[in-house]
C-alpha cells in the first residue's frame, strides 16, 4: 500500500515501445469505485516551457516501481472513460471531513492505495490547523496515536469542499488495512490482479471537482491519440 502523493513526479514507462511517456503530473480518482481512474501525464515541460499533458487510463498500468509506472499502452486503446469530471487528488486533499452527527472528523491530506490493483482503500487526515499541529508537538500525541484515516468503504458523501462520514467511518488501526504502507513500492506481479477501469458504466458521480482548482481536460489528449 502506498500514500497516492508518493507517485507525484515518477517516470512513466511503456514496455511495448520501450520509451518514457513523462511524468505523472496529476492523478484523478474515481471515489465512487475505489479506484484510481488515471493519470494526467507530462512531457517536455520546463521553466520556459509548458510542454505536453496527455491522460493515461488506469486499466493500462502494468505495475509501480520504486523510480517508475510501467504501462502498457495498448492496453487502453480502446478506451475512452469520462474523466473530465472525477476529481483529481488535488480536488480532495484539504476538504474538510464532518461526521452525520456534526462532528469535524480532520482534513484530508492523502489518499491511501493498494498498488497492486489501484484500489483506494482510505483517505489519511489531518486537523488541517496550526493550532492542532502546535498541540501535537507539545502533547507528543503524533508518536502514541497512528494518524488517523476516512475508510474508503464507509458510506461518503461529497460536495465541492465536504465530506461527510458516518462517526465511525475513521479509524487508527492500520492493521486493517491489511499490509504497511511504503513510500516507495515493490514492482509488483501484475499477472494476479491489474489496475481496472471502474468509470465506464457508471452514471454522473457526487465527486465532483473542487470548486478552487476546475481546470477543462478537453484540451488534453488520451495517450494514443494522434
């Protein structure tokens, strides 16, 4: 299992044609499928120069390296998911967790994933103020209590800037989660389990973009296309 912010930045491979693709610029989440959806994909860009995004489709992940994403391009092809309105990992970070019964649960500050299958399995959180962090320092409460995480599989609702959660929707105890988490990951065997496409018969998703970071995909080429 992986914190998604450690795949900001690593390289992108296609196997088939032995070449880096770029970098992963963004990543966007399907929520409703506890999946990662894919991946805004950079190539070329430096301080003079914005260079080229193109999105790659989750299904088309071969595996995650320590220094690089494995892909198989062809993989996707064919396939065309409506990602233009799943948020993107930036849309989640930072949005504010409230529990059915009114109680502010933390503030989302990662996104927990099982690299072998792209499976979103929980939200890590944070209080989201100096005051909580000030607190932690002093009460050295950080060391004795595992930060706390929003599991994927509880009932969630979201708007723009909200989630809201059952009360016991927010756990400490990793061990369920079932392995650690490692910054940087194994290349794992992708012959057992694959990165899937959950988005392609889905209706409209409640995840909608964050209202302070809306940026049209439409611009933006799936990896294939000419």
């Amino acid at each position: 299992m992986i914190r998604i912010s450690a795949l900001g930045g690593r390289a992108v491979v296609d196997l088939d044609a032995a070449e880096k693709l770029g970098s992963i610029d963004k990543i966007i989440l399907d929520p409703e499928g506890r999946h990662v959806a894919g991946f805004v994909v950079s190539h070329g860009s430096s301080l003079f120069n914005s260079g080229t995004d193109t999105i790659l489709p989750a299904s088309s992940v071969h595996a995650i390296g320590p220094d690089a994403v494995t892909v198989r391009v062809s993989r996707s092809a064919a396939e065309t998911a409506p990602l233009d309105d799943l948020p993107r990992v930036s849309d989640l970070v930072g949005r504010k967790v409230v529990s059915e019964e009114g109680r502010f649960l933390g503030t989302v500050d990662d996104v927990l994933v099982d690299e072998t299958d792209g499976r979103i399995v929980g939200y890590t959180l944070s209080d989201g103020g100096p005051a909580g962090k000030l607190g932690e320092m002093i009460s050295g409460e950080r060391k004795d209590n595992p930060t706390p995480y929003l599991r994927a599989d509880a009932n969630l609702r979201a708007g723009q800037d909200l989630i809201v959660a059952p009360e016991d929707a927010v756990s400490r105890d990793w061990a369920l989660l079932g392995r650690p988490v490692e910054e940087n990951a194994p290349v794992t065997d992708s012959s057992a389990r694959r990165w899937v496409d959950t988005t392609a018969d889905r209706g409209p998703t409640q995840w909608v973009r964050s209202a302070r970071d809306r940026k049209d995909l439409s611009a933006i080429k799936p990896i294939g296309e000419p």
